[in-house]
C-alpha cells in the first residue's frame, strides 16, 4: 500500500472545510501571524509617531506600505515564516525578523531595532489573540448565531397559533403553541448574545514581567503605562493594566464559557427539534437525490440535527478545556497557555458546524399541524388540570361547595384515557356556576393554550 499524500486530520479542515472556512480567516496559525504582524507593525508605527528613541514620523506613504504588509499578509509571507521558524524555533522571533526584512525592503532600515522594542513575545501574541478572537466572533461566528436565531425567530411567528400538546417528562401536558415553544430558545439565545456583544477583549503589553522593565531603562522619562493603555486601546481592545508576562485570560474564559452555554441550549434545541420530528410533529422535507438509509429506502434521517449535537458537544469539551485551564500558568508564566490556544479555532469550529447543520436542518422541517391536533384530540384527559383550578377557583369565589377538586379530578384522569363525551358529562354534572359551566364546556386540548400564542409577541424584535 503506498502512502496517502498529507491529509487534514481534523474533519474541520476536511470535509467540513466549506462550513467553518470563514473563521479560519482569523483563528488559523496564518490568522494568527497575519495579527502578529499587525501589531508589530502599529508599535513600530506608534513609536514613530511619538518620535521616540530619537525616530522621526513616517510619512503617510511609509505607514501605508508597512500596514500594506498586513492587507497583503498571504501564501509568500506564509511560507516564508514557516522557514524563519525553522531556524528560529521561535515562531513569534520569527514575525519579527519578517517585519525587519520588510522593512529592509521599505529603506526602512533605521527603524530595524525599534521593531518588537521592548516587547517579550506575549505582548505580540496576547494582543493578537484578542484582535483575531475578537473578530472571528463579532464578524463570523456571531452573525452566523443570529443566523439561526432569526430562522427560529421566523419559525416562531409561522407557528404561533399552533396548538400543540406538551410533554412533561415524556408525558402528555398542558398543551402550548409550537411556535411558543421555538420562541423559548429565541429568547435564551437572544439573552446570551447579549452577554456575548459586551465581552470585553483585553490586551497587556507590558513586557517579559508585566513591570516595564526593560521600558523603563531605556527610557526612564517616558510615560509607559499610558503609552501602553494608548496603543491596547488604539487597536480597538480594552487595557489590562496588572498583569504577569501573560494576560491573564480571563476575558477569555469569560467568552468561552458564553459559547459554551450557546452551544448547550443549541443542543437541547437540536434534541428538542429531533424528538418532534420522531413524534412525526415535524415532517422532514425530501431533498432530491438525497438517501436516508441504505438499506431502508422510506427513511429521511434527522442528520442536520445529529450531526449539530455531536459537534456541539465537541465544541463545549474543547471551549469547557480553554475556560478551565487558561486562567492558570504557574508563577510569572508557562506556556501551557500557547499550546492550548492554538485549539481556539477548533472549538469555534465545531460550534460553527453545528450552527450549519441547524441552519439548514430548520430549512429542511414543516410543521405536521394534522399530527398536532390528532395528538392534542387523543388526550382530553389533559384538561383535569383546566377543570380542578375552575373548580377551586368556584369555591374560593362562594359559588360551589364541591370538596377537594384536585382529588376529584384525579380520581377521574389519573392513568386513564378519557374522551370529550366523559369530559362534558362530567363538567354538565358539576355544581358550579353557569359561566364558569359554559367555559368548560367549551374547551377543547387545542383550545386549552393559555397565552400561549401571545407569548411569542413577547420576543423582542431584532
Ligand atoms: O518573549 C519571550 O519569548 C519570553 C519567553 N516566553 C515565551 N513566550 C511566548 N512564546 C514562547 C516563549 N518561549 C518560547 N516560546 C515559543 O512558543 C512556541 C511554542 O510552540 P508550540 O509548542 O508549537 O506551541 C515556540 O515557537 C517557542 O519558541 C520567556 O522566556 O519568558
């Protein structure tokens, strides 16, 4: 057998490549570097700007170019790294004798050893993190979130009116609307984005101890703390003032926790929509050319929703790993911390497939109204709940005397099937007032929904 030539070993980067490519824009290792030279290049810029060291401005034009080298950051600067890196075997060194060939190129030389001045590699990589984090979440993986929250949302509205019986604990229940029950997780996820939009994304730069050391002797006048807050904040991050060598991630974990708990109400949505369609509540629509088993010719799978919950899953263990174990590196830094952040994508990878496949899975279901009202008219029973609280409601108010309702009702429901004949011979025979009579007489499982169609009215409007 002779060897396969390379192949991705991550499913992420193989045959879901297409579904995840947007965040591999930033989370990747060329994500990563791109940043890396972005923020080398603006300390250069800003120490020129202030004229430090005794460098003078650049012009417009020279500033242009060496940002130009971040816009044009592609396959060259790629693989011209990754031979900087060979030698080097410091991939952070290796940004920075980029930039300085660059700047060779540029006729920039006399600005060579102010490039990564007084910065320890953290400095770099904290502040790059933050910026790719940043806008892997704000630019791919959040609006594809509100991607599937505007489909529920949609879902929510078309079923609003459809009464549909519930199950508490597998059991049938007081019924609610489908749409209701699809705008609960419209709501939760809508609260968690919230939470997401103010994640703050922190930045240190500070040097090997977070002291300014090394600034500080070469230039014991200069103002670093502010200088530092200026160019953290000047990058569109917020400043973290104390820190060690590394920042501490704990923006991070606050972040990864949040995705974490997105995934999991996705995941009980993913469930929630698979256990209807098995209840035949949503049928699945074919999709031409598509096989469900291959064996079984009849089926359609709910693959959309299966494959979204495995990968959730994964996401929340990788993301879960992150939270817990970045906020730790023993005394003033070890780089356990690097080592792990390189799995960020990955973790947003998986979120980002399952948000795929509940994207399209929601595009590929209809409601099975017939199924609803067939379900909701097979369980009248259902309604003991509706007549013991007219019934108490009766007696509290002086217009019936009947003793323990509650007890009446179960004796009547509990473990039982009963039909719409039973329930109106038994509503006509109580003692209670003619009004209060009338409502119960008229109620049906699918008219017994409460507010529940009102409900959704509640979501806020995007
Ligand atoms: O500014 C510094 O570099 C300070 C230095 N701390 C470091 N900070 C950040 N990166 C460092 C550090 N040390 C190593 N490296 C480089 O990390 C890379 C680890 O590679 P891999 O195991 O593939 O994740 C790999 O490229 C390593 O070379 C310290 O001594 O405190």
């Amino acid at each position: 057998m002779s060897p396969l030539p390379t192949q991705p070993l991550s499913p992420l980067d193989g045959r879901y490549q297409a579904a995840v490519s947007g965040l591999g824009e930033f989370l990747s290792e060329a994500g990563l570097n791109r940043a890396r030279v972005q923020v080398e290049v603006e300390w250069l810029i800003y120490l020129t700007d202030h004229s430090m060291f005794g460098s003078a401005p650049l012009t417009a034009e020279q500033q242009a170019s060496l940002r130009a080298l971040v816009t044009d950051f592609g396959q060259a600067e790629i693989d011209e790294l990754a031979e900087l890196e060979a030698v080097t075997r410091h991939d952070v060194k290796a940004v920075e004798y980029l930039v300085r060939r660059r700047l060779a190129s540029l006729g920039l030389d006399s600005i060579a050893e102010l490039t990564h001045f007084a910065c320890t590699s953290e400095d770099i990589n904290n502040l790059s993190y933050a910026l790719t984090v940043q806008s892997a979440v704000t630019t791919v993986w959040l609006p594809k979130l509100r991607g599937v929250i505007a489909k529920l949302a949609e879902l929510a509205e078309q079923h609003r009116d459809a009464a549909m019986l519930c199950h508490t604990h597998g059991q049938p229940a007081t019924p609610s609307t489908m749409g209701k029950e699809l705008a609960v997780f419209v709501y939760r996820l809508g609260r968690i984005v919230g939470q997401l939009e103010g994640t703050e994304y922190l930045g240190k730069f500070s040097g090997a101890t977070g002291t300014f050391a090394a600034h500080v002797v070469a230039d014991p006048d200069a103002a670093w703390p502010t200088i530092s807050q200026e160019f953290v904040e000047g990058l569109g991050l917020s400043w973290n003032p104390l820190t060690t060598q590394i920042e501490s991630h704990d923006w991070q974990a606050e972040l990864y926790n949040r995705v974490s708990h997105a995934n999991r109400v996705l995941h009980n949505l993913a469930t929630d929509i698979w256990t209807y369609i098995s209840m035949g509540y949503f049928r699945q629509i074919p999709q031409a050319g598509a096989t469900g088993s291959s064996t079984m010719p009849h089926k359609i799978n709910p693959i959309r929703f299966e494959n979204a919950e495995a990968n959730l899953e994964l996401s929340c263990a990788i993301l879960d790993s992150l939270a817990a174990t970045l906020v730790t590196s023993r005394l003033q830094r070890d780089l356990t911390d690097s080592s792990a952040q390189r799995n960020i994508g990955v973790g947003f990878g998986h979120s980002m497939l399952a948000l795929d496949n509940i994207q399209r899975g929601l595009g590929e279901i209809d409601l099975a109204r017939e199924v609803l009202l067939a379900d909701l008219d097979a369980n009248w029973e259902i309604l003991g709940e509706a007549i013991q609280t007219v019934i108490r409601a009766e007696v509290a108010a002086g217009r019936s005397n009947i003793e323990d309702p509650y007890a009446m009702l179960k004796e009547l429901t509990r473990g039982k099937r009963i039909g719409q004949a039973e329930l109106v011979a038994f509503v006509s025979g109580l003692d209670i007032g003619d009004a209060a009579k009338e409502r119960l007489l008229a109620l049906t499982p699918s008219g017994y929904i409460g507010l529940a169609n009102e409900l959704v009215d509640r979501l806020p409007r995007a």
